[in-house]
C-alpha cells in the first residue's frame, strides 16, 4: 500500500470549507495611523498548502504599512497554519513525509522559514551583546525554541527563557533550550512578569500577530529599565517584495497579518519611551526569496498534491504526473537556492535585503 492509500483510509470524509466566516470584517481604516487612503497591495491564495481562500494586503496611502484587510480571526489562522488538518487527522510528521514526497509546498514553507537559521540567530545575538550582556533573556514566539539553542553559544552565562502558545515549546524545553517556559500570549502575561527581564527577543514575530503595537507594549512591561528589545521582521519596503510579488516568500499569505515599515517602528519605539541604538537592513536578510518563489510557483502550476481540503482525491496519474515533476524540478530549485546564497552580498547593498534587525534600550525613565 503506497503512501496516498495509507493517508486515504485514515482520513476522515473530505470537506472542502469556505473562508468568509474565518475572515473578520474588512477594516476602512489604516490600524497604525487611521488613514482613510488604503490601497490594495496584492490578492493572492493560500501558495503553501494550497487551502481555499483568498487574502487581500492593503497599503496605507499615508504611513506605508501593510496588512490583511480583511483579517483572518483566531479560527482562521488555526485553519491555516501549517499541517494544522493534518495534526488532527493524520498526525504531523504524516503531512511534512506526503507535503514533501507529493509536492513543493514543504519545500517552499521550508526555505521560507530559513529565517530560522541558525547564523541569523547568532548574528543578532551579537549584535544586542555588543550594548548589554544580559542575565536573563525572554525569546518572544520562541516555539521550539532554537534561537535560546543557539544565543547561549554568544552568552554562555545567560538565562534564557521562552515564550509561546505553540506547544512546541514543550519540546524546547525537554531538550534544555529553555530554563523556564512561559506558556501562552505576551500580551496576557506581560503584568505577570513585569520588569522581570534584562533582554527580550522577537524574531520573525510580529508580522504574525493581530495588534504589533500591543506585542511593543507588553515588551516595554516585561523589559527591566535599561534593557534591551531585539526585533527582526521582513521589510515590507524591500525591491524584493515589488519584484516577486505574491510570490515574495514573507508574504506568507495568509499567516502574515502585519508589515512594520521600519520608520513607523522606530517611532512606535520612541513613544513608548525606547531608545533606538542600533538599526540593520543586511545582515538579517534570509537568502531565499529565489528559491522560495521557485518553490511556490511550481507548486501553484503542478497538479494539486493529495490534500485533506480537496473536495475530490486527485486521480493517480496526476499524483504520479505531480510526484514526477517535483522530483524533475529539484535541480532547478537548487539553482535557484544557490542563486539566493551568491547573490546575497549584492542584493544585500542594494536594497534587496527582505528584513530588518531593531535593537532598542528602554530608557530607565519610560
Ligand atoms: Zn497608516
């Protein structure tokens, strides 16, 4: 029995669900400046695990940041995140094995969540390490926790903790990434742990979450008087976003709900009483945009892979066809991939770069 019958007999009857109930409605308003002047800045599906929907970014006219508009609510973004039918249904190693044997979907979720690695971390870590060497340190989103894995390599003497309602973190924690885990939202738990951290992280955070502006709130609570907040984000303001796209890989429809541009950012900080000490639009570039939309756009053309959400099971020659195709296009992706690693230096200079690095100082009067 191959793998598509297998996952065909455990999987409960197909249904194929509409979107518009898991949207909230559509706002008139910029949610950072209230402008009026929004612009559609693209429409695009749901590219990675091709679940029906479509998701619309709106551009403010005024202040320049992006959002979905309208927004998925809580129940929509469970439905779309990654392998979220498939832990339910098939468990979660099941959907990365068929996602990966069947299509390009796995592929492309897995290069666009290279902003995970491991000297991206590090290269932020030494960059906070060159103003404070903290004692304790919260990562923010930390799921399962590999940035503490690889910040304790910079400071060897910090206590790092982590903080997420992923229940990844349990994971971190049975490895010994984490001293002590902070289950659930900041901004539910920042009172709770108020002026209790010398450091706090949030990589690659806040584009997901519904309101960044109370995520920098509940950052200032939590932060002692003198330290430190590290912020990574992609760069909506980035070439590569105009160039590609939807095809953008920090995009991330629909998961992606907030695009800081960084001057808005910079001022947020200044008004909650932060001191912006040092600012980086190169080293936290992820070079995997190529790649990445490669991946996505194969993926889109190929026939669909054998999917939960599909009303109907794929016939088997066009899983064969899909399989075939994948397998035929991972030269083409390696290209591409090593296009994103060469090129870096260049597309770094000349504002290709797709994300920005913050570091700022709670000034001890805030
Ligand atoms: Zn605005």
């Amino acid at each position: 029995m191959d793998l598509a019958q297998q996952t065909a007999e455990r999987r409960p009857a197909r249904r194929v669900r509409g979107t518009g109930a898991r949207h909230e409605p559509r706002r008139a308003d910029c949610p950072w400046c209230g402008s009026p002047r929004l612009r559609v800045r693209l429409r695009t599906g749901d590219l990675i695990q091709r679940k029906p929907g479509s998701f619309t970014l709106e551009r403010c006219a005024d202040c320049a940041h992006t959002f979905q508009n309208p927004r998925l609510g809580a129940e929509g973004l469970d439905f779309y995140r990654l392998g979220s039918d498939d832990r339910q249904d098939l468990g979660h190693r099941d959907f990365w094995r068929r996602d990966l044997c069947h299509g390009l979907g796995g592929a492309a979720a897995l290069l666009a969540r290279a902003g995970a690695g491991r000297s991206r971390h590090l290269s932020g870590v030494r960059a906070l390490s060159r103003f404070d060497e903290p004692e304790s340190w919260l990562d923010v989103g930390t799921g399962r926790a590999r940035f503490p894995a690889a910040a304790k390599e910079v400071l060897p003497y910090t206590a790092f903790d982590g903080l997420d309602s992923d229940p990844g973190l349990a994971e971190g924690v049975r490895r010994g990434r984490v001293e002590e885990a902070h289950h659930g939202r900041l901004t539910e738990l920042a009172r709770h742990l108020a002026g209790r951290y010398d450091a706090l992280s949030m990589v690659h955070y806040l584009q997901r979450r519904p309101d960044p502006r109370a995520e920098l709130r509940a950052a200032a609570t939590v932060l002692r008087p003198g330290g430190h907040l590290l912020i990574e984000a992609p760069d909506p303001e980035s070439r590569s976003a105009r160039l590609l796209g939807k095809w953008w890989a920090s995009y991330r429809q629909p998961r992606h709900l907030h695009f800081v541009p960084l001057a808005n950012l910079c001022r947020e900080l200044d008004e909650l009483g932060f001191t912006v000490v040092d600012v980086d639009r190169r080293a936290p570039h992820v070079p995997a945009d190529l790649g990445t939309a490669c991946a996505l756009l194969l993926n889109r053309v190929l026939p669909e892979a054998d999917v939960p959400w599909r009303s109907k099971p794929p016939s088997r020659a066009r899983l064969g066809l899909r399989r075939a195709a994948s397998w035929a296009s991972a030269p083409l992706l390696a290209l591409a991939y090593a296009a994103d690693v060469l090129l870096a230096p260049l597309l770094t200079r000349t504002g290709f770069a797709n994300a920005y690095r913050v570091i700022a100082r709670k000034e001890p009067e805030a």
